[in-house]
C-alpha cells in the first residue's frame, strides 16, 4: 500500500492529482480489487465522463469511490480532503478552518468548516473499543476565562468528563464526553460505556464516583482536597489530557461553541489515541471511515436545536 506521506511537500508531490487521490481510495478500500457491493462481482470498468464512478461489467451498476465515506457526493477536490484529513492526523496543533481554507485553496469558510467537521464525525465513529487496565477519570470546565466560581459548578463553561488509560509514566488511549451534570447517573453510564469491567478506575473523592465496585470496576480512590495542584498530582495523566485539550482549543480555535464541543473532542480523543500511528488515523478518516455521510452545513447550523445535527457519541453515552 502507497505509505502515507511525511512531510508537507511530499504530500504534494504524492496526491498531486485527482487521479493519484483516487487511486489511493481504490487501494485502501479495496487492496484486492474492485468488488461491486451489488453483486460481487469483480468485473469492471472506469467511466470516463464520471472519474469518480466505477460501472460493474456484470450487473451494470454504478459505485462511486467515496461511497459509504464522509466524502460522499462532496464536490470539494478529493487533494482537499487528503490535506485536510493529513493535517488533522499528523500536526500536533490540528488545524482550523480558516488555516485549512487558505492551505488548500478553498474560497468559503462554510466549505472548509463543513470538511473538517464531516472528518471530525468519523473520527468519532471509530472510538467504538473500551478502555482497559489502570484508567484515570475525571471531569473539568473547558471554556473562557470567567469570574466567579471555579471547579466543579462553574458557571457559562461545558462540562467534560475523560478517561485516559495509565501505560508506566505515558498514557494510552483516552476518551472524552460533553455532560450536562457530574451526578452518579450520569457518570457510571460513562464508565459503562467507555471503560471495560475489570479495569482500575482511579479518581478523587467526588462522590458520584463511589458505587463503581457493583459496576465490575476495581476502585482506586483519593480523596481530594480544594487544591488543584494536588489533584493534578494525584491523577496526572488525565490532568496532562485535560491541560492539552484547552491549550489546543484556545490556541488553535481560540475557543470552540459549546453546541460543537464534542465535534471537537472526538478530533482530539482521536488523534491523542492514534498519535504513534498516523498512517493507520489518515486511512479511518478516508478508508471507508464511516458508514454513513457526515454533516452537511445546514445541519451543523441547527446543532444544538430540536432534531439538529448531534456529533457523534458512538457508545451512546447519553447526556444526563
């Protein structure tokens, strides 16, 4: 398989045309050949006024390559979708929408924000797997800097709860969910559906936590104190993820709308989950990444309304 590029340049250079771009699809999508989902046939033929199009010789139907991906009937250039899904894979800072839509040339803001977002709703499909061995949990405020109460109860902020596995002094993989209270409820349905039974879930004292034994989990439990410091000492992995989270979100969005926040945790989860492996990340994103289409711009305008778009929460870890 073409190995995926490692420098920007050579990105360039690699998916230069439409043509190489969709040559890289049919690799990654079907390494031993075209077969028509139709009819499983293998015999086929390109349509030359619909590059995008491949006709079954068999039964005479019609795939499109992007097909069943977040791409699907999207008139944007496939090279912008790779440099899009590149850049969201391997910079450490991701990308906005305004640093996409000049990279690669795309003229409407709404354009390029509709892009990433469609890629952001495949990286949250793909966090289907649950958390194992020693996990830390906790939930902190992510939003502007206002006065007025800090800490748990914090006013005008969204509420996030994470999971981060423990691996010796580094950190596995890791999840992260928009809630609207820290009760019990709500944070053992998280547990439920983000951890696996028989893990060690360390947390503070907070007492919504407690009861988790009955749930199938070893609990590890430190009872905190009003300081920040020592809780940070005392569960320093998802404290890490937590303070990587809003210094991404401030300094390369310079904030993020609470209606879209989780769209952007599942950016962040993603890439920290699969950042020693960029090549695996690019390919989920456009390798068939999601069984159906991503959000289309109207519908990320009505997120947060009654029956608007809702991003991806694949465990279906309900809000409480």
């Amino acid at each position: 398989m073409m190995q995926l590029p490692t420098t920007i340049l050579e990105l360039g250079r690699v998916f230069s045309s439409e043509e190489r771009c969709r040559e890289y699809l049919m690799e990654v999508r079907w390494p031993r050949g075209f077969v028509c989902p139709h009819c499983g046939e293998s015999r086929s033929s390109p349509i030359p006024t619909r590059p995008r199009q491949i006709r079954c010789l068999a039964c005479g139907r019609q795939t499109s390559i992007m097909a069943g991906t977040v791409m699907e009937r999207s008139k944007t250039p496939l090279c912008s979708w790779f440099a899009g899904a590149y850049m969201m894979t391997t910079l450490t800072p991701g990308v906005s929408a305004v640093q996409f839509g000049r990279q690669t040339g795309i003229p409407s803001y709404e354009c390029a924000f509709q892009v990433l977002h469609k890629l952001r709703a495949a990286a949250g499909l793909r966090e289907k797997s649950r958390l194992s061995g020693t996990v830390e949990v906790d939930e902190t405020y992510v939003g502007a800097e206002q006065k007025g109460k800090r800490g748990r109860g914090a006013k005008g902020k969204a509420l996030v709860v994470g999971a981060v596995e423990v691996k010796g002094r580094g950190s596995g993989r890791c999840r992260l969910r928009v809630i609207r209270r820290p009760d019990r409820a709500t944070l053992h349905r998280f547990l439920r559906g983000h951890v696996e039974p028989g893990a060690l879930v360390k947390t503070d004292g907070f007492a919504s936590y407690s009861g988790m034994e009955a749930l199938g989990y070893e609990h590890d439990v430190t009872v905190e104190s009003t300081s920040e410091a020592d809780a940070a000492e005392w569960l320093p992995h998802i404290h890490r993820v937590f303070g990587n989270l809003k210094t991404w979100l401030n300094g390369t969005h310079h904030g993020v709308s609470p209606k879209h926040m989780q769209a952007y945790l599942n950016e962040f989860g993603f890439r920290f989950s699969r950042r020693k492996n960029p090549q695996k990340a690019f390919n989920l994103l456009l390798g068939l990444a999601t069984e159906h289409e991503g959000p289309t711009y109207e519908m990320l305008y009505r997120s947060g309304k009654r029956q608007g778009w809702r991003h991806p929460n694949p465990l279906g870890v309900k809000e409480a």
